[in-house]
C-alpha cells in the first residue's frame, strides 16, 4: 500500500473527532524523505489548541502506525 494511502488511512481514524468540533485535516504532500506536510482546515486551522491536537492526536497517531514517516508539518490554511 502506498504510504500516502496508509497515512490518509490514519487521518480516517482521526477525522471524525475534528470535525465533531468544525475543523478537519487534510494530506498535502509526502516528500521523498517520507516527511508529511497537512493542513488543518475549517475551526482546526484557528483554534488555539490546534498545536497540540497537531502534537498530541495526530502526529502521535501517525507515528504509533507508521513509525518510518520523517517530519510531519501542519501549514495555515
């Protein structure tokens, strides 16, 4: 499977609570060096705890199912 299938895989386990509260998370890119670019979107990419849902759900998520993923960056919308 692909990694960029693997990692949007991940944010499907994940979704339903961001947008539970309005937000979401989008894939952006997967670099070469399997670093992971997303985006926070809608009430995610302005909420004051977004760093750590970013930290704390989401990067936490992705590395406890794929261990090998480099840096993963959340951009502004």
């Amino acid at each position: 499977m692909p990694l960029a299938h693997k990692i949007e895989s991940v944010l499907d386990t994940i979704r339903p609570y961001l947008q539970a509260d309005g937000g979401d998370v989008e894939l952006v890119e997967v670099q070469s060096n399997n670093d992971v670019i997303l985006r926070l979107t809608g009430a995610c990419s302005s909420c004051s705890m977004s760093e750590m849902t970013m930290t704390a759900g989401i990067e936490e998520s992705l590395r406890k199912s794929i261990p090998d993923l480099g840096k993963i960056v959340a951009v502004k919308e």
